[in-house]
C-alpha cells in the first residue's frame, strides 16, 4: 500500500510541475513527456481535474486549476480568488487581441492566469513564465505602467525584449513591493496606442475592484 501511495504522489506531483512549466494537450502527451502508463495518466489527469488542481483552457491545454493558483496567490499575500482572474484576463485579450495575464511583479515578472493573443505576432507566454525587468519596477499608485523586459534565461542571458503595458490591481500584503498586476504583452516592438490599451487596462481595473475578496 505505501509503495502504491508514494508511486501515486509522485505521479500527481510529476504532472502538475509538467503543467505549470509546458503546454501539453493530452494525456498521451504527459504520458509521453514522463514516460507513465497511458492508462494511470488518463485517471491521474482525471482526479487531478476533479480536485481544481488542474484545468482547460479555451484551445483544451491543461493549465494549473484554481486550487494551487489560489494557494500560490494566499502566499505571496494577495486577497484576492483565483476564480476571478481568468474571466478579467479573457475579456482584456478579446478587447485588445494582444496576449494577456495576472502577474506578480516584484524584482521579476512571474506569470499567473493568461490568454494568448489572437493578432499576428502575438507573445507567446509559457506556464509560469518569468521575465527579468529592463527598467526599475513602478512604485505602487494603483495605475498603469509601461516596462520593458527580457525572458529569463540561466546564466544571466538575457535574450528576446518584451515590452508590457500593465495596471496595478493590488498590493501584497505581506510584501509592500509586490505587486499583483494585470497586462499586455508583445515581443521586439512596442505596443502601438498606448492610449487604447490603457483604457482597456482600466477597465480591467474597474472590474477588478467592483468586488473586493
């Protein structure tokens, strides 16, 4: 029983790392990528979905559910529901069409809840991506903001700029210079009409905060 019991957490840990760091679409890809029978994989996937530690998103990928994204959010000290960030984040990707998401900002970027753009050229965001900040972080005023990033890659290699247009939603609680932001995104160019994306992210705002949790 204990050996079954430590192959099974070891199963339900090795698929969530897989879907908070790859966009796999099946369970024969996880399959695939951890090398586990087909079979366990269809039921781990299942219950894992059934507990909200895994979800769908719009195309079908599996993406981190509600429950860890929530416990994620309670550590780094924003009261706020996971249950809410996505709808904020699908609506802001269809007013503008750019890729958006809720992020944690603090010395770097670190991408929560996203929806990719459906311009040309769109950024292409991984789970739990993270960027180093170009520029020095915003102080926190409650507005929006403009940043220039890099993907973090090992050894301080900084390659591929990303420039992000951003509103601050809220302030950590256990953290005065992290901040829960919302944002658009693009590779190698600015973002054209700033004024229109500002808009948009204030609207996120305004909805944002109809509803304190």
């Amino acid at each position: 029983m204990a050996k079954w019991s430590d192959e099974s957490v070891r199963r339900f840990r090795g698929i969530l790392a897989l879907v908070s760091n790859e966009q796999v679409l099946t369970a024969y890809d996880v399959a695939n990528r951890l090398k586990l029978p087909l079979s366990s994989t269809y039921h781990v996937i299942s219950e894992l979905e059934r507990l909200s530690c895994i979800t769908r998103d719009e195309n079908g990928y599996l993406l981190l559910g509600a429950l860890p994204l929530q416990m994620a959010l309670d550590m780094l000290g924003f009261a706020v529901s996971a249950h809410r960030l996505a709808p904020l984040v699908r609506h802001l990707r269809d007013q503008c069409g750019e890729t958006a998401f809720v992020a944690s900002l603090e010395e770097v970027v670190s991408i929560g809840t996203v929806a990719m753009g459906y311009r040309p050229g769109a950024l292409v965001v991984q789970p739990s991506q993270t960027y180093r900040l170009q520029s020095d972080p915003p102080a926190w005023n409650g507005g929006v903001f403009q940043l220039k990033l890099a993907e973090n890659f090992p050894y301080g290699d900084l390659r591929h700029t990303v420039y992000m247009t951003g509103i601050q939603l809220q302030q950590a609680k256990n953290c005065s210079a992290r901040i829960l932001v919302a944002g658009v995104a693009r590779a190698e160019e600015p973002l054209s009409d700033i004024e229109f994306f500002a808009r948009c992210l204030n609207e996120i705002r305004s909805l944002f905060d109809k509803r304190k949790d």
